[in-house]
C-alpha cells in the first residue's frame, strides 16, 4: 500500500496522512465490493508479493483474461 500512497501524494499533492487515508479508504471499499478470494489478496498485490496474474487467476469464467488485458497483460 506504501506505493499507491506515494502514488497519491506525487499526482495529488496530498500530504502523506491524507493519502494513507484515502488509500485505505479505496482498499476498504474493494475488499467489500470484490468477491473474498480477490478482496483477501489485495493487500499482498499492492505491497507486491503477488502480481496481477495471481490476482486476476481468481476471477471465474475468463474474467481474469479479460481483466488481465484491461491492464495489458495477456
């Protein structure tokens, strides 16, 4: 999470607690709305111990396909 909150304070303007919160804001709200086996993994995706294969695997149906060439992999 510590480089999406770099990410905010950079293209922002933010002050670092402002984007800590926003960026846990963002992460709440995802882990909510994804399906749990997504949710679970977006902490260790955004500190990259997992990459975006890992995480888009988990989507049912080829939606990881679909998903993975949104974000220009695949």
């Amino acid at each position: 999470m510590e480089k999406l909150i770099a990410l905010l304070q950079e293209k922002t303007g933010m002050s670092e607690d402002m984007s800590r919160q926003a960026a846990t804001v963002a992460f709440e709200f995802f882990k909510e709305k994804l399906p749990d086996a997504i949710g679970d993994k977006l902490e260790e995706f955004a500190a990259g111990d997992i990459g975006l294969d890992d995480v888009t695997d988990l989507l049912p149906g080829g939606l990881g396909d679909l998903a993975g060439g949104f974000f220009g992999k695949g």
